[in-house]
C-alpha cells in the first residue's frame, strides 16, 4: 500500500519501498490535505483554499481537478477516491500510525504504554510537514506539532515513573531549551535532576523559570511547577506532580446529535457535584463512551489541570479493571512514582493529589457502584463521568451523583450520521432508502456505524444494503469482518452472559414476543412462574438496560436485542403459554365489554390473567395489546384469531379481521382442525358482514356445516343466527326467520336464548312486527340489561312503538356505557339521531347525525350508520325547506343502498327521497321512486316502508290511503300511523300520537308527511 508521511517533509513511498516524487508546489499541498483527513472526505473548495493562500483565480477548481489527475497518474488511480466534488485518500499515514500508537498505550500499564510512545516519536523526522507553505496547512502542522511535544511529554513522565531520570536529563534539558515556557517539561527535568542527586540544579532550573515568566509574561508558575518545587526542596521523590495528563480516547469527527444531552452536561459544570452519565436505555452501542468522550473534549479547557480516563472493563472480554488497578494507573499519570499497596491508602493518596485542583475524570465502561466509588475525587473542582451498561442508580442515592437518560438517536440524527459517513452525495441520492436503513439500525449508534461503514466501503446502494438487512439474518449483516468491536451482537452479548440464570432465562424468552413491549403478566406466562418472580427477573434486566420502563405498567425492550434474544433460542412450551395468556387475557377483557358474544371454547389452561376491575382498564389493555395479538392470529393461531374478532368488531376494524381470520382458517385447514376452520369461517363472516352481506352469509353457512361435522350443535347454532342477520341486511327478513327457526330446534343454554332473542329482533322489526320485536327484546335485556347494543336497539323499536320515555331512558342508558368503543358509539349516535328526529328537535337530529356520519366514514363501519346519517340529515334539510340539499344527501343514500345490495334501507331512502322530490315539485321523480320502495316493500315484506309509500303516493294522487291505514296500524309503528291519520283527515287522533312524541299536538316531525294546516309538509 502507498505510504504517505507527514511527521517532517512530505514524503511518498510506493507500496515496493520506493520513493515517489510529487512534482509541482501544488500537488504537493492537494495530496498533503487528503492525507490529514485520514480517510475521511476533503470538499473541493477545502482543497481549493490549501493551494492558494488569499484570493485564488477563477480557474481554481480546474486546477485542484488536474493536480488530483496528475496525482493519480503517479501513485495510481485507487489511492484517491471521488465521491460528489470531494475526495478521499486511501493510504498508510504516519499520523494515522501515530495516533494508533498513542490510542492503544493509553490502556497498557506504564512499563508498556512507554516503549509504545517512543515508538509513535520515533515516527517522526522534523516538523509536520516542514517545507510546505499554506496558510491553511500551517493549521494543521502546528496542531500535530504541538500533539508531539504533548506526548513527548507523556512518555518522558512515565519513563520517569520507571526510574529513567539519569537517561532522560539531557533529553529533556533540550526540550526545555526548544520550549522554555512550558511548565510540565521543566518540572520533569526538574524530577530528573533532583533524582540523579542534582538537587541545586533543580533548583536552580526553577529559579530561571520563576524569573523568565515574571520578566517575560508577568505571570507566577503553575500548580504543577510550585508542586515540583516543593517536592524538591522537602527531599520527597515519591510524589511529584510533574505532568498534566491529557488521557481521553480520540473524539469522533462524526459525531451526531445529542444536542440536548450536551447542554444538560454543560449546565453541570456550574455545579460543584460530581456528574454521572449512565443510560436508562443503556442498549450496548447506545453511545454511551462516544458522547461522554466528545464532551470532555468538548469542555476540556475547562479542566487546566488535565484529563484522566480508564476502561473499566466492566462489559468485556477480559476481566474488569479492580478500583486498585485503575487508582495505580491515574496515580502514575499524575507522576506519582511511589504507589502504596493497599486499595485505601491509595485512595486517599488519590484524593490528597486532586486536592485544589480542577481535573475532569472520566470513568468508562463500569460495572457497578462499588468499582467506581473509590475512584471518585474529594475535591469540588474535579467532576466525573461514569459510563455503564448498568443504571448505577446506588451513585444517584448515595453519592449525589446527576443521572443521564440516553436513549437511541432520533430518524432525523439516525440520518445525519448516515450521511457523515457516506457522503452527502450517496445520502442526499437515497433519502427514503437512508431512512428504512436507520429504522432497520433501530436508531442504535453502533449498529448505524457499522452498516453506513459496510456501506461506504462498498459501491452497493442504500437500496441493497436495506433489502439484505430486512431478511432474516439482519444482526449477521451489521458487523465489521474481523473487528469484534464492529459486531453489534457481540456487543450484547457482553451484557447477556453477564445475567443471572432467572433473568437470562426471561431475557431469552422475550424473544417470543410477538413485539417489544410487554406486562409482568406476559413475563409470567413466558416464564410459568409467579408474578413476583417476573418482577425480580424484569428488575434485573431493568438495572442492565436490556429492558427499560415504556408506558404504566410496560416494558420494552430495544428491536435488535429482541432480535437478538429470539436468536438465543426458547422452549416450545413456553411460546403455548404465551398464546395462551394473550388468548385467556383477551377473552376476560372481551366477557366483560361485550358478554353477548360469545367465543369458542377454550383448551384448560393455568396462565394467570391480569383483572380487570373495570371496562375503561379491560379496553386499554386491548388497545395496548392489538398489535401484539394481530402479530399472534396472523401466524395462524385461530384461538387468538376468534378472541381478536370480538375486539376488531368493537373496533369497526373490519379490514384486519379479514386478514387474521384468513390466514387461520388456512392454518386450520392445513392441519384439518374442523372446529377452527368452522370458527374462522364464522370469523370472516362477522368481519364481511357491513360490507358484503351476501359473501358473509356463504361462510356462516360454511361455518355452520362444519359445525354439525364437529358435533359442535352450539356452533351450528350461532352460525345459523348470524346467516339470518346476514338476510336482514340484504334485505330478506322472511329467510332471517327460517333461519332462526332452523337454529331454535337446538337445545342450547341461557347465553345462547339470550343471542337468540336479540338476533331475532331485526328480523320482526324489518317486516314491520314491532310487538313481536319488542317482546324478543324484553327477554334479552332480563339476561343481558347492560348491554349497549341491545339497550340502543329496544330504544329503537319503544321509539318506532311512541314510547317515548322508555326510548329516551335505554338510549341514555347506552349512551352512558358506550365512551370508548367506536362500534357503540356509533350505535349509540344512530339511535340518538333517530330519537331527536321522531320527537321533532330537528337541529339536534342534524347535529348529531352530522357526527355519525363522519365518524362512519372515518372507521369505514357498517354501511347502516352512514345510511341513517344520510336519510336523517335529509329529512332535516326537507323539514327546513332546504330542497336541494336534501335531495342531494338522500341521493348519495340510495346510490350508497344500491350499490351494497342493501333492500331494506334502499327502500326506505327512496321513500325519504321521494317526499323531498315531491316538496321541491318534481312529482313524476317523486312518483318513480316511490313505485321503486312500495315494490321493494311488497316483494321483501317491509310493512312499514309499504305503508309510508302508500302515502306517499297518495300525496302525488296515485293511491289510496285505505290499506295504507290498515298496514300502518298493524305494525304498530306510531309516526307511520299519525301521517296516515292525518292524510285520512283524521287529526285529532294524528294530533294525539305528535303529542305523545313531540309533546305539541301541532308539530309532525321531519319525514312525517301532514295534512294539517299548522303542520309542515315535509319528508
């Protein structure tokens, strides 16, 4: 490989040793800025401003173009790369080799770390880059420059540390003559002379100092030369402060985000407390150390008196640094020479060496409380900074310590990093690839790097690297070849194999979960254990960060450990517990919300299951939970599928409870499960039924002979009753009610009449046998009296009977049960609309109706409800004389009917339709449309539509009202009656019926036609 050296003149060899010779001044200062970068991207307009000092001419960016041209023609086109207008070298650099040298001895002990910090000197051959002129360069230069004389420093102190002083004297003794005002030199020539027996001259050495800084900048020696000073004349060789270390890793140039996180850092150092940074997320390459690091380098000026650090090892392959080790360490940084033995007494040497001054100590990659404690400065001027995989939180409590949350970083940061590292022109080309690829990371810093460095060191796209990182080996694709640190797994499992059996045991466990959050209760089941066992396993996981709090009551974990754990492997006994749990659980939420459907008989279980002391607490753990059992049903579980299809319905969801019961009617028909394949057909009917009634009816009858195949007679029996709802809403209550005399041959239990009751119900009221209605429903509220459907539907049929109190009454009743469930309130408004409308508060009927109808579209719900909304929102409009709207909005209603095969509400809004068309005086529009409901009316058996068409008619000329009075009576249908009376011209007795209704013998409501002089004529 092409090396290119810095550390004295420019010089290139060639990957066979040879000296490579860059021609012009230019080339030069182009091919000396890529090679600072180090790898990274140099911008055209950087390299612009190093080749010219001052005004550069108008062709300089051609020129920079051809000096990279000619470069590559000598050292070969793979050494510079491009991407967009910026370049790259790819090369060995001494200052690379430098920097890695001095990187890698910060972690030796000093009779180690030494030898490898003379080696990194020896790198260099004069002044970085002597001989190059550039203003921008000479930046540079002098930064690297200064980079040697600090760890010439560094070495000599600790070489000093191992008894070397006679060896070091005249090195030294040059270095101070080069840099006379720089304190730490001179204090450790200071140490060398006094220990090679040069007492006098130490002092002496000391005394020209003192007078060079008064004289010549008009300032007193520092703390570490007083400190030399004194040492020197109390004979003490032992303790010596004679350098200022400078400890902290290298910072990341491409280090993204956590602006919020900085400034709550910096606010710390107005305090006098120490400061502890520790992650409640604390996921492994969450960017704990980098964002610490980055700190203190940030804030480095503000700690004069040095920088300490050490890798405490706590998560590591090698056993983690003892509190002895890492006091010994800092102690010889600080020059130190003569450690004590005992852990104590080290200590409180440590302590008495920080005294007065302000140092800023960064503990990195600890273990637990007990290994950081003894490393904690007495004095207030010093801060620390401790990073760990465990929360610490016995710091927070007994040390005072400030605790810093650190969670993964945000889409908008993911991406910035992203784009650091590829490049703004890859990036900026993706942006919804570079998103997907930084949801895949799961934001994780780590993870984030290592992909976007896989990435850059390929010519793949985003796109790729996205569609191989969405298989089912993602966690094998983010690491780095042959680099443990680029092994995203290998991170966790630092953490993992750190666990005690019972929460290892859990952790594995979650893998199972079907998502990343999860209860105490889900973490029993997993486990078969009890409650309180659950809690200590999550307590433990919580304190390792391999878990956090996410909402009341819930835990989540982070999407790669959850991948992570799944890999880990888990018994199939407890995946059936956890089935089991969200089955049992969801159906004990659902027998409480909605008791009057009912579910498939389970398997015997002993999983416990969360109580639910109220609806409000039953439906938010459904909520909460959704996803999670969707997840379930759609891996084929029917038992979860047919729990779900309660909530779904209550959700109006009809869209997902297609797609779960489909997919388990296919697993239980792969494994020949009939009373599964019978339960889902009946699942996909309740799921089909707003919107195609006919297909749904196929599959209750589906449902319903496999049921007799299973011997299952109480399957066949609520199959057979949800065929006949299937008839009512296409229209067809006479089938509906063979149906349901198929299904009442079963003998069946008190929950299965009380369904019976209530599904017969529809039936009396479509063909107009409202008695018979009411009575159905009088014996299910015995059974069932707080359920809200069913309260909504007596309220409907005492409304339609002029009962009005007792329709008021069951509707609030409903009402007040119904907040939180869309399909009850939805139900709820339906009936509310109607009730405004028959007792004649048209505004109320509006504005309701108004509501029903947006939120039946907004939950794409049963097209019943968006039908009323239509038909009453029309009749109000009617009622207000405003023809055209009424007749535009009960249009959209029959349109809508037609198109769903819906007879009965088509014919009832054509009659709406009708009486709008025949009050803004199209008779014959009028005429057609009523013809259309009466045959509709006729042919199906909807006595009370056949009754107000008659009337209708009778209004346009085209009928008599003689049977239209006989009918309405029958039905018992008290608005239907009234119009009659009155277009009979009988309006006393219609006067009777407005009253009871309305509570003014003078008012017929919207959509009552009248022929009483006071009264309105509307529809």
């Amino acid at each position: 490989m092409t090396e290119i050296r810095l550390l004295g003149p420019l010089e290139v060899l060639a990957g066979s040793g040879e000296r490579v010779r860059i021609g012009s001044t230019r080339d030069q200062k182009v091919l000396a800025a890529l090679a600072l970068a180090s790898g990274r991207l140099v911008g055209l307009d950087h390299l612009v401003a190093v080749a010219w000092d001052g005004d550069p001419p108008s062709t300089a960016r051609h020129q920079v173009q051809k000096s990279i041209a000619s470069l590559r023609a000598v050292l070969g086109s793979s050494v510079i790369i491009t991407d967009g207008t910026a370049y790259r070298v790819v090369a060995f650099t001494d200052v690379s080799a430098f920097e890695d040298c001095v990187r890698s001895a910060a972690a030796l002990e000093p009779s180690q770390a030494a030898p490898v910090l003379r080696s990194a000197l020896e790198l260099w051959r004069g002044s970085a880059l002597a001989g190059l002129v550039s203003s921008e360069l000479r930046v540079d230069a002098d930064r690297w420059n200064e980079r040697r004389i600090s760890v010439t420093e560094q070495c000599c102190a600790l070489e000093l540390g191992l008894g070397r002083h006679r060896e070091l004297v005249p090195e030294l003794t040059a270095l101070v003559a080069e840099h006379p005002f720089r304190e730490g030199l001179v204090a450790l020539l200071m140490t060398a002379l006094y220990r090679s027996d040069r007492q006098a001259d130490a002092l002496e050495l000391y005394r020209v100092t003192h007078r060079r800084l008064v004289d010549e900048l008009g300032v007193e020696p520092g703390s570490v030369l007083r400190e030399a000073h004194d040492a020197v004349l109390a004979q003490d060789a032992g303790v010596v402060s004679s350098v200022v270390p400078r400890q902290l890793p290298a910072d990341l140039v491409r280090f993204t985000g956590r602006d919020d996180h900085l400034r709550e850092l910096d606010a710390l150092l107005e305090s006098s407390s120490t400061v502890v940074i520790t992650s409640i997320a604390g996921v492994a390459g969450v960017g704990k150390t980098a964002l610490a690091v980055h700190w203190a380098h940030r804030v480095s000026k503000s700690f004069p008196d040095g920088q300490l650090y050490v890798n405490l090892r706590g998560f590591d392959d090698a056993p983690p640094i003892t509190p002895s080790e890492a006091l010994t360490g800092f102690l010889r940084a600080l020059g130190v020479t003569q450690v004590p033995g005992d852990e104590l007494e080290q200590a409180a040497l440590y302590r008495s060496v920080l005294a007065q001054r302000r140092m800023l100590v960064l503990l990195d990659n600890a273990v637990s409380e007990d290994q950081v404690r003894p490393l904690l400065p007495g004095s207030p001027g010093c801060v620390v900074a401790v990073t760990s995989r465990n929360d610490l939180r016995g710091l927070m409590a007994v040390d005072d310590a400030h605790r810093l949350e650190l969670d993964v970083l945000t889409p908008p940061e993911s991406a910035a990093l992203i784009g650091r590292m590829l490049g703004p022109a890859r990036a900026l080309a993706e942006p919804e690839a570079v998103a997907s690829l930084a949801r895949l990371c799961g934001h994780l810093p780590l993870a984030l790097r290592v992909a976007a460095a896989n990435l850059a060191a390929s010519r793949d796209r985003v796109a790729d690297a996205v569609a191989a990182l969405e298989g089912e080996d993602r966690l094998s694709l983010l690491s780095i070849r042959g680099d443990q640190r680029g092994v995203v797994s290998a991170a966790f499992d630092l953490s993992y194999r750190e666990l005690a059996p019972g929460p290892a045991r859990l952790f594995r466990l979650l893998g199972l979960l079907p998502r990343t959050d999860f209860t105490v209760h889900a973490a029993a089941a997993l486990l078969g254990e009890s409650l309180a066992s659950a809690g200590s396993c999550i307590a433990a996981l919580e304190v390792a960060n391999l878990v956090e709090p996410h909402t009341a009551g819930r835990y989540r974990l982070h999407d790669l450990l959850h991948l992570y754990a799944r890999g880990l492997g888990a018994d199939s006994e407890a995946k059936q517990r956890l089935f089991d749990f969200y089955v049992l659980t969801a159906d004990a939420a659902l027998d409480l919300l909605v008791p009057r459907m009912l579910h498939a008989e389970r398997p015997s279980r002993s999983v416990e299951v969360p109580p639910f002391g109220s609806r409000s607490s039953a439906l938010s753990w459904l909520d909460s939970e959704r996803d999670s059992m969707v997840t379930l049903a759609l891996s084929g579980c029917w038992h979860m599928a047919d729990a779900l299809r309660r909530y779904l319905w209550m959700c109006s969801d009809h869209h997902t409870a297609h797609a779960v019961a489909t997919a388990a009617l296919r697993h239980a028909s792969e494994r020949g499960d009939v009373v599964g394949q019978a339960t889902m057909e009946s699942a996909l009917g309740t799921a089909l039924m707003g919107q195609d009634a006919l297909t749904a009816g196929e599959h209750f009858l589906r449902a319903a002979e496999l049921f007799r195949t299973a011997g299952d007679l109480v399957g066949a029996h609520r199959a057979l009753h949800n065929l006949g709802a299937c008839y009512i809403v296409q229209g067809h209550p006479l089938k509906a009610l063979e149906a349901y005399r198929e299904a009442s041959e079963v003998q069946v239990g008190a929950s299965e009449t009380s369904l019976a009751m209530v599904t017969v119900g529809p039936a009396y009221v479509a063909t107009g046998d409202l008695h018979e209605a009411m009575a159905h429903y009088d014996k299910a509220i015995q059974i069932m009296g707080d359920d809200v459907p069913v309260l909504g539907w007596t309220g409907e049929v005492a409304l339609a009977l002029g009962d009005i109190p007792r329709a008021r009454e069951l509707i609030a009743q409903a009402a007040a049960g119904a907040t939180g469930v869309p399909h009850w309130e939805l139900c709820v408004l339906h009936v509310e609309s109607m009730l405004h409308l028959d007792t004649g508060s048209s505004a109320q009927a509006l504005s309701v109706a108004t509501r029903l109808r947006e939120q039946a579209v907004r939950a794409s719900a049963n097209a019943h409800y968006l039908l009323r909304a239509h038909d009453v929102i029309g009749n109000v409009h009617c009622h207000l004389g405003r023809f055209d709207l009424a007749i535009a909005e009960l249009t959209r209603g029959v349109t809508l009917a037609v198109d769903r095969d819906l007879a009965y509400q088509e014919a009832w809004s054509r009659v709406s339709l009708a009486r709008a068309l025949a009050a803004s005086g199209d008779r014959v529009e009028a005429a057609r449309h009523a013809f259309l409901a009466l045959e509709l009316a006729v042919e199906r058996g909807f006595q009370v539509i056949h009754a107000r068409a008659l009337n209708t008619l009778s209004v346009l000329g085209q009928s008599r009202l003689d049977s239209a009075l006989e009918i309405a009576l029958s039905t018992g249908h008290a608005l239907t009656a009234a119009e009659t009376w009155s277009l009979l011209g009988e309006h006393g007795r219609a006067a009777e019926i407005f009253q009871r209704c309305t509570g003014s013998s003078l008012h017929a409501p919207a959509g009552v036609l009248s022929l009483e002089p006071s009264c309105t004529f509307c529809s």
